[in-house]
C-alpha cells in the first residue's frame, strides 16, 4: 500500500477506534471540527431526499463509508447497500451498527481500497460520495467510480471547498485533524470539471457559507431559529456566481458514465 494510503488508513483507525473515547483530551481534540457539522440541516436534507428518490430496490454504493451511517440510511430505505472503507476498523463499526438498527441483513462492508475497487463493470445503480474525494487521488477514483456505475446510473458528492480564505486558515491551523495529503487536496472547480473526462452530466449546487456563523450557537435555545434565517440568507447569497465558490461545501452529481 502506498504510504500515503497508508497513513489515511492509520489516521482513521485511530479517531474510529472505541478506545480514544477513553482520553478525553486527545478525543475532543481529534474530534473539535465537528461541531461545524451542527449546521449542515440543508446539505443533509438535499442529499437524503436525492438518495430516497433513487435507492428503492436498488444497488447503492457507499463510497468510503466510515462507520456506515449512509449504508444504513440506505439499506432502511430499501437499497441493496455497500460500504467500502480503506479504514477496517471504520468497517468493524460498519458492520456493528448496521447490526444494531437492524440492517445487518441488506447491508455488507468491505475493507477496500476506493481507488481499486474490486466490483464488476456496470455494478451500482446509486453511489454517494460524502466528503471522500478530497482523500483520494482524484484522477483515480473518477474511473473507478465511472467503471462500476451503471449507464444509467448516478452519483451524488458532496465535498469542501478551497476558495474561502477563512476555511483554508483554519485548515492550517488545525493540521491534526486531517493527513497532510487531505489537507493539500481540498476540491477546487478544477478538480469538478475533471469530472466531465468521466461522465457526460455534472451538475453542482453549493452549501453553507452565512449557515458558518450559527455554529457558536449551536447549543443555545435559539440555534435553530438563527440557522433558519442564516439559511434564507444563503440561498440568495450563493446564487451569486462571484460568492458561491466562497461556499464550504458543493454537492454535485455525476451520471452519464463514459466507459
């Protein structure tokens, strides 16, 4: 395995495994980003109701799963669902938690490297990429990704963005909460526009720039209050072709694969 798969791999080994939780320093440390997931409610809602629209009866893929809660998102709303993970002890959890909401039946997880993905041609109807590709070598997983899709089949990514000067300096600042090659590869519209080498449709849509400022009120009764407006707020700004890219987050899918 190259090293830098390899230090992915021990990096996420580490913040999934059950005993860090064990030290609370170095846990609130390894984990202090996620409270900027606090205010993700329209990425979220965007995302489920595009997955529970396409994955009935279908085979869906979760690419880079962690520990599995879209598979079972999927696998709950009628898909044939699998995860793959680079990280096996991201799997092990996988594959508890699907045992515990009661899936494990029409779920399965591989430990698997995503740039090599060991699925036939035209195998998933539905792929979800969640915040994996800025992880990868790009110019690897889109075939890999367009390989196994079917011609009439769809993706759907959501990724960071590089463009705000804000997010970038907190991604310096903060350098134990990534490998080096996740923090150097953070998507631009370049790595977007790659994608069209791969697939014949790419459409985008962009999340949560105003949404940013409701984190510190994450707790507060009025949080959801301030997150709804900041959310109006941010459908007029990023609308904006000159503030959209200052966005944190696109979501945009793929289909049309090119074999």
């Amino acid at each position: 395995m190259e090293l830098r798969k390899q230090k992915e791999a021990e990096f996420h080994n580490e913040i999934r495994d059950e005993a860090l939780k064990e030290d609370e320093f170095k846990y609130g440390r390894l984990t202090s980003n996620m409270k900027f997931y606090s205010i993700v409610r329209q990425s979220r809602d965007f995302i489920d109701r595009w997955l529970q629209q396409r994955c009935k009866n279908k085979r869906a893929l979760d690419y880079c799963c962690g520990e599995g809660e879209i598979t079972i998102f999927l696998a709950k709303n009628g898909a044939e669902a699998v995860g793959i993970d680079i990280s096996d002890i991201s799997i092990g959890n996988a594959k508890k938690n699907a045992i515990r909401k009661g899936v494990d039946k029409n779920t399965s997880f591989l430990t698997m490297d995503a740039e090599k993905l060991e699925f036939e041609r035209n195998f998933f109807d539905i792929i979800i990429c969640k915040g994996v590709l800025h992880h990868l070598d790009i110019k690897k997983a889109y075939p890999q990704l367009a390989r196994v899709l079917k011609p009439e089949g769809e993706i759907i990514c959501i990724e960071p963005l590089a463009y705000n000067p804000l997010f970038q300096l907190y991604r310096k600042m903060t350098p134990h909460l990534r490998t080096q090659w996740e923090a150097k590869h953070i998507l631009t519209m370049r790595e977007i526009e790659l994608a069209k080498k791969y697939f014949g449709k790419v459409e985008t849509k962009f999340f949560h720039l105003a949404t940013l400022v409701a984190v510190p009120f994450r707790n507060l009764p009025v949080f959801h209050f301030i997150l709804g407006v900041l959310e109006k707020v941010d459908s007029l700004l990023l609308k904006l072709p000159i503030l959209k890219l200052q966005a944190w987050q696109i979501v945009f899918t793929l289909s049309q694969p090119n074999k």
